[in-house]
C-alpha cells in the first residue's frame, strides 16, 4: 500500500474551508449602547455615586472633609488618572483613584477594603442611555453564523462594574471575551489590549473584526494591531477621522453582517 494514498483527500472531494474570519470585537460606548440620550455630565452623573462611596466611609466611622471638598477631589483624581494614562495609553486605575481620594481626605488607603468602596459606589445603567435598537439582533445573528465575540471598552473601571450595563441590557452571555482599559492596563489605541482580547480567543489578528466608534482609539488600534476596522459612524455622532483611514464605516450595526459575508468570500 502507497502510504501516501490513505492521507491525501481525492481530488473530486473538497477540503473544509477554514473560514476567513473567526472572531468580531466590539467596542462599549457609543457602539453597542447609545449615549446621546444622556442628561448628565460626568460630574453632575457622579454626584450621587460619589456619595454612596461618603455615606459608606461615614458608617463605617472614617472622620471625613465636608462633601463637596470629597467631591472635588474625586472629580481631580479622576481627571488625573485619565490625562496621565493618555500620555502612554497605560490603563487607568479606579481602585487608584479611590486610594487617592481617600488619602485626600486624610484616610489611610492600605487600611480601606477598596473592593468594597468600589461596590458602594454603586455603578449602573444610567438614565438615557439605550441599546442601539439593532445591538441584540446583530450579536445574536453573529452568534448564530459561529463567530466568537469580544467586547473592549476603553474604562478605568473593572470589566465586574460594567458587566452591570451588559446584564441589565442583556447583553452579557453574548462575549467569549471581555475587557477594560483598567484590566489591560492599557488603553486603546495600545496594541496590547487588542492582543490580549485576541489571546484569550485564540486567534490572530487578521482574523478578526474590530468595531468602534471612535477614529483616534478603536479604528486607529485595531489598524495597527492588524486588525480588520469598521468604524460605527451614526450621524449624531460627528467623529472627526483626523486622518485615520477604517477598512470599512457603517451608520448602524446591522450593515455589519453583509460585510462579514463578503469578507467570507476572500480567500
Ligand atoms: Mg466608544
């Protein structure tokens, strides 16, 4: 028997094809869930939940400054934690700046449970903000057609505060894989995140899509991760592309699918 016979495939019997594309990672906000219906600013936003974290630190016997001071010292260590992550696009810490806030106010840090102020702050959906009315129906229809999905949002909070928004949308089991800035301990655009994100899914970056909505972060770290980009670009969202060129744009998400299908046909 010619030993070569029992492993080579006739040739009147075709191959499986591996399909082109095995995986489809979304960006957060203003991507899967629509933020223009948001009243708030981020501060006006924080107030309340500044103050569960002040409520929880005066239960628990902590001698604090006068609200509005602890505030404020949010709002600034907030601020500070994103302008120097943005210098390297390092990831931005929230258990770092509660640590800050709290020895502001003249707490000692290393004897606070942070986890637990962290849950006091008590994240959540906030008012206004929505699925876009196509979210459910595309990752149900890429979940169908096999694909693994991945979600990477650019948060200084840990993947378990937003997994808050993705259950209360019912958007959570859709992921193979999620992850913030603040897990990565990078920033999009910073290759590593991406890299990550694709470790975890097992495989390479020229098959997979990423989907964001914003030119500078998502559409300029997915081209240079290697990444195929669609930039999200719905009207009300006026993104300036700053010379950042994406592989393809859709206005909503379900012109997704159709590009899938043809990124299918290339060999
Ligand atoms: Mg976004």
């Amino acid at each position: 028997m010619n030993p070569s016979s029992s492993t080579l495939a006739p040739s009147s019997m075709p191959r499986p094809r591996r399909r082109r594309i095995d995986a489809v990672l979304f960006d957060m906000d203003d991507t899967l869930i629509d933020w223009s219906g948001l009243k708030l600013g981020w501060e006006e936003l924080n107030r309340p939940l500044v103050a569960n974290i002040y409520t929880f630190l005066e239960q628990l016997g902590h001698t604090l400054p006068d609200p509005d001071e602890f505030h404020s010292a949010f709002q600034r260590r907030s601020s500070e934690a994103w302008n120097q992550a943005t210098e390297n696009w390092s990831g931005p810490d929230f258990a770092e700046v509660l640590r800050r806030v709290c020895a502001d106010a003249g707490l000692d840090p290393g004897g606070l449970d942070i986890d637990a102020l962290m849950r006091a702050y008590g994240w959540q959906p906030m008012p206004g903000v929505v699925l876009y009315p196509d979210t459910v129906a595309v990752l149900q229809a890429l979940r169908e057609a096999g694909y693994a999905l991945g979600l990477v949002t650019n948060s200084y909070f840990p993947m378990w505060m937003r997994d808050v928004e993705l259950e209360h949308y019912q958007l959570l089991d859709f992921f193979n894989v999620r992850i913030t800035a603040c897990d990565a301990g990078h920033l999009k655009p910073h290759r590593a995140i991406f890299t990550r994100a694709l470790e975890h899914l097992d495989t390479e970056p020229e098959r997979a899509v990423f989907v964001g909505d914003r030119p500078e972060h998502d559409i300029r770290g997915a081209n240079d991760a290697g990444l195929i980009s669609v930039l999200l670009d719905p009207p009300h969202l006026e993104r300036d592309l700053d010379g950042v060129v994406p592989d393809y744009t859709i206005t909503t998400l379900s012109e997704l699918l159709p590009i899938l299908v043809e990124l299918e046909k290339e060999t």
